[in-house]
C-alpha cells in the first residue's frame, strides 16, 4: 500500500491515537505501521502523545532490573530436582 | 551399538538439556513469580514447585519452542492454584469479572501529552515499581509480561490461556492506571500543578 503525503495527514488523528500502543508494541500490520509512522512524522498534534507514550513505555521496561532469585531459592530449587532425579 | 540409548544414557541426556535450557531461567521464573505474588516467600514455594513440575512434564517440552514461555505458562498455574487455596480460606478481595469488564469497555482515546515534562523531570523507577505493584492481578500480570518482560501479546496471551484481544484490553487499562498513579505522583511531589494533572 502506497499513500500519498496528503493522505498521510489526512489520517484521522482519532484513530492514530487510538492506535498508538498498538504501534509502540509492533503489533500492527506493516501498512498501518507505515501510515502511522508517516503521519507522526508530519502532525504536530499528534507527536506530543505519541513522545508522551514512548517515554512511559521505556521507563516501565526499565523497571526491570535484574533481581536474581536468591540463593536459597536457587538451592532449595536444585535440591528438589535432585530429589526427583536430575543429575546435576 | 545398534544406536537405541539405555535408559540410563537418554535419563542423563535429558538431566543435562533440563540444565542447559529450563535452569537459566531460574532468575526470570522468580521475577515473574515475585511480580504476582508480591511476597518473597510465596514466589518462592512457586519458584521451587514451577521447576518440579518443568522437570517431571520436561517430555512435553518442543525442543527449539521458547523455553521461558513455557516456564512463566507452569509458573502463571502453580500461582493460580496457590490463589486459589489463599481464596478458600480468605475472601482475597478483587473481583476480576467486574475488573475484566471495566478493561473492555476502557478507550484509549484521551490527551496526556502535557504531561511528557513529569516523565522526564525525577528517576520513576522507585514510584513505577511501587504503581505496578499495586495494579489489579489481572491487569499486572499483562503489563508485566508485556511491557517489562518483553512479550508480544500473542506470548503474553499464551502464558496466561486468554484471547489475545484479552491481553490488548487488560494492558491497555493497566497502563493507563500507572499514568493515573504516576501523575498522582507527580502532584504529590509537586511536580505537577493540579490542573495540570486534571487528565
Ligand atoms: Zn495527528
């Protein structure tokens, strides 16, 4: 699918912003990932939220710190699986 | 050697691909664990019973298919079950019919943008952590798979043996509480006028 940059703008804001997780997560089809893209490139209504969103997805991904079991979890998880018979 | 394995040699091999594939996970199993039972010592009882179960239905296991995914799958059960005998002894409060339909009928349309200048003005994280600790179960369990995780909604819904359209829903309400949180935040700490934090 191809469209024009007129056709770009005209997308309706409504729906890109209703679309805007959805194309944050990837999970839209390569020609709505494209429109989206195109028309956030050029609508200065837009963009705000869509920054807004990024910024929000990014510092909620960035929570997860590497929290390693402890290891008395660690242990006790092996001690089982020997009980049951793995070898290790 | 006609090629068949003794079941001592194909035991061995079996012992060593469970170590090789499923223990690695053993830090990301206990995240996820911790991230729905909010308390240490019960991920831990889940953790431990998670890899019990992985080892004894390891013949189950596809070879080449994500390890991890099948893990936070036995590891999302083991919790549900252990809930569920919690729910017996105390009304555990949350009623997730009523939650499930409140996350349906939320829309995403709503303008938020003034607030890009809270995200980017203190370190979140503590604040974020603390919000996604008190989001509704269902809710958290999306977002955590999601967004902190990394899954895409079709792994997420896997995991947790709901519609994929189940997961865009809960995620997308469960999102918009950490805003809600967040910006509450803000105000608190004077980050944000109360206009301003009028969404
Ligand atoms: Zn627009």
């Amino acid at each position: 699918m191809f469209l024009t940059e007129t056709e770009i703008v005209a997308m309706d804001c409504t729906d890109v912003v209703r679309q805007l997780w959805d194309y944050l997560d990837g999970e839209l089809t390569d020609e709505s990932m494209d429109a989206i893209r195109g028309h956030l490139a050029q609508c200065r209504q837009c963009y705000p939220q869509f920054d807004f969103e990024r910024t929000f997805l990014e510092a909620v991904a960035a929570t997860r710190r590497e929290h390693p079991a402890p290891n008395m979890v660690r242990r006790k998880v092996l001690a089982k699986l020997r009980k049951a018979g793995l070898e290790v | 050697m006609d090629g068949t394995l003794t079941a001592g040699e194909s035991h061995r091999i079996d012992s060593r691909r469970f170590e090789v594939e499923a223990l690695p996970w053993l830090d990301d199993v206990y995240r996820f664990a911790l991230s729905m039972t909010r308390d240490e010592s019960d991920a831990d009882d889940v953790v431990q019973e998670t890899f019990l179960r992985a080892y004894r239905s390891w013949h189950t296991f596809e070879p080449g298919s994500e390890c991890r995914k099948w893990l936070f799958t036995i590891c999302r059960n083991v919790f549900l079950r252990l809930r569920e005998r919690e729910r017996r002894r105390v009304d555990y409060g949350g009623d997730d019919a009523q939650l499930e339909a409140l996350a349906s009928g939320q829309e995403i349309v709503g303008s938020i943008g003034e607030h890009t200048d809270i995200l980017s003005h203190v370190d979140l994280a503590p604040a974020l952590e603390r919000a996604i600790g008190e989001l509704p179960e269902v809710f958290r369990s999306a977002v955590v798979l999601v967004d902190v995780e990394g899954m895409a909604y079709n792994e997420a819904a896997s995991v947790l043996g709901v519609p994929v359209g189940t997961i865009r829903s809960r995620l997308f309400r469960g999102r918009r509480l950490l805003q809600e949180s967040l910006v509450m935040f803000a105000r608190d700490a004077g980050l944000a006028t109360r206009a301003a934090c009028e969404v």
